[in-house]
C-alpha cells in the first residue's frame, strides 16, 4: 500500500541541503479489516503544522525510520467489519476522521479524560496512505454540504472546537489570537460565530492577515513591524483582552500573550511547544493578582460529534486550494514550510469527491 513515510530526519528549512528531512513514498504491508474496524480510501490527507516537526526529530525521537506520516484525512468507506455497525456507515460513504482511537477502558477513559488514554497509541496507522483501516469509532460520516477536501479538515477544526470550550468566550468579550496558521484562522472564525468584539490577529504573513479580515478580524497586527504590546493596549484602551489564544509556538510571544490577557481572563497555548522549552511565570502578578486561567490543549476528545455539525459553517475554501499528489508528498512538506499557502493538502486518491 502506498504510503508516505520519514524515511531521513532533518530540518526541511536547513540551509545545508544534505541535513534535510525527507519523505517518500512507499509500499508499507497492508493491513486486513479487523471485525471492529472500518477501511477506507483515502481522498485527502492534509498537512498538520506538527508534520514538519515529526520530520525534524523534534518531536517522539529515535523512532526507527521508515515512519509513515499523516492523521488529517478524508475519504470514502470500502469496507465494513463485521461487528462495525454502531455508527451505521456503509461502504460508500463520505467520511473524516480522529486519528485517535480511545480504549474506553482505561482509568483516564472512565474518569472523563479520554485525551490521557494509557491506551490511544493502538491505531497509531499513517494516514496520507492510499488506504487506512482504523477502528469504527474514529470515523463520522461528512454532511452532504461538507466536500471531501473540507472534510480533511475535521481533526484541526475539531482542535479548535476544544479551544473554544475552554476559552468559553461569551457575546460582547474581546479576543486575541496569536498566529495566523490554520489552527489560528480556523480558531478566529469560530471566535467571530460566538460574538466576541475587537477580534485581532497577531500574523507576519500579510496574506495571512488579509485572510484574518475577511474572516472577521477587526484588528491585524503585524508583529515584525509594529509594537504589539503598544498596538493591543490601544485596541483595549489599557484593559487588555478577555479571551487569548496562541497558535504561533513562538516562544518570544509567550510572556507577551500574559501581558495582553485582562485580570479574570483566560489564556489557552493551543500550539507545540519545544520539548526543553520553560516559560517564566510570575504567580504572583498572574495567578495571584491578576486571577488568569492558564491552560492550554493537547487533543479533542468529545467534541468530534460537534465539529462536524460546524464544518459547513466555516469558510474552508482558503485551505484546501493548494493540492498534491501523494507521490509528490516531500514537495508538499516543502510547501508547507515556505508558509505561501495556509494549508497544504496530499491527494491520495485521485477523482474521489
């Protein structure tokens, strides 16, 4: 089966050619349909902003390489294990994806904390692949009005979903997002459906924040060239804001973001971090003085069912019109990092709509 796959660690963006990561292509072994599972083949694999990481090594290194890649997918169901009826699809079917298979029987599974499933690890099956087997539950059946590239977009939007439930941004608060990258974008438009005012955007990429504006950023700030701290103060005369979300990873913004957060309100660091990276907290001026909520989200458990009802009302078509082959995968990566476009998505299959 066709598969994308690590097969070299290194930097896409290293200045020497001979250290970078590369991706190919290859045949992995094929994997029968288990009694509890469902098969499908695959239309769209989009490109998360951690791909490139997994790439570099950053992230769960020394895994022995080849390493298929890819958990943002869509695509048509082919077949249907024999005890796979709980969710009623059917070979044909339009279907995404949560690349995360929870046990449901585990303490954390029991206790309402399914991202912490002891055993998610199990369905850990690439999924920019010509075909992906993976279990019942990790699949929803897309909406008529929802197109198979969009539907690719189910596990980010579902991400961003989850940062709303812990935002709880309310009618008539005011909003900031650090980062205007998918998750960014995505997570600005759902901000603007619940109502928040003074909606900004912190993004170097002008495009970016062009985008931002027709999706509801009443303010755009570009942080290379203006003072930020400076720019969102004025934006709430002095007060800063109620809701913050980062979905840059930069590190130079951390403290920042804190600065920007109004007494009572609440901060969510929605993106990958680095591993030895240690922020600097004063208890005192933030959790003491201040009250903030701090959070910040690593997977989307339970929100899945709602994200796919709230696809139709976002405005995807931005991140689905830059499309490779799956034998052009590396290429892709390439794309990805260069940051021209706000997503990159791999077509598996070709002529699957």
């Amino acid at each position: 089966m066709r598969t994308a796959a690590i097969t070299k660690y290194g930097s896409l963006k290293d200045p020497d050619p001979s250290k970078h990561g590369k991706v190919e292509v290859l045949d992995f072994p094929d994997k029968e349909t288990g009694p509890e599972e469902i098969r499908i083949k695959v239309a769209y694999c989009a490109i998360c902003g951690s791909d490139p990481h997994m790439i570099e090594g950053t992230y769960f290194p020394g895994v022995v390489l080849p390493r298929g890649i890819g958990h943002e997918l869509s695509g048509i169901v082919a077949e249907v294990g024999s005890r796979a009826v709980h969710r009623g699809l059917k070979v044909g079917d339009r279907v995404a994806a949560n690349f995360v298979h929870f046990c449901g029987d585990c303490d954390f599974c029991l206790n309402q904390k399914q991202q912490f499933c002891t055993n998610k690890g199990e369905y850990s099956r690439p999924g920019m692949a010509e075909y992906v087997t993976w279990h019942e539950q990790q699949f929803y059946k897309l909406p008529d009005n929802v197109s198979l590239k969009e539907g690719s977009l189910l596990e980010p939007s579902a991400i961003c979903v989850r940062m709303m439930d812990k935002l709880s941004p309310k009618m008539g608060q005011t909003a900031l997002v650090c980062g205007g990258g998918p998750i960014g974008l995505i997570a600005l438009q759902m901000l603007n459906i619940y109502g928040v005012t003074n909606l900004t955007l912190i993004e170097p990429i002008a495009e970016r924040r062009a985008l931002a504006k027709t999706f509801g950023a009443v303010n755009v700030i570009d942080p290379l060239n203006e003072k930020v701290e400076e720019a969102c103060m004025d934006i709430t005369k002095g007060k800063g804001f109620d809701c913050v979300l980062d979905a840059s990873g930069a590190t130079s913004m951390m403290n920042t973001l804190l600065k920007l957060t109004t007494p009572g309100g609440t901060i969510v660091y929605g993106a990958m971090y680095p591993l030895t990276y240690e922020m600097p907290l004063n208890l005192a001026e933030y959790l003491y003085r201040r009250e903030l909520t701090i959070t910040g989200v690593f997977i989307a458990p339970y929100v899945f069912p709602r994200t796919v009802q709230t696809l139709a009302r976002l405005n995807l078509k931005a991140f689905t019109e830059c499309v490779y082959p799956l034998e052009q995968a590396h290429e892709a990566m390439v794309t990805t990092v260069s940051g021209k476009y706000p997503k990159v998505l791999v077509e598996c299959n070709p002529g699957l709509e």
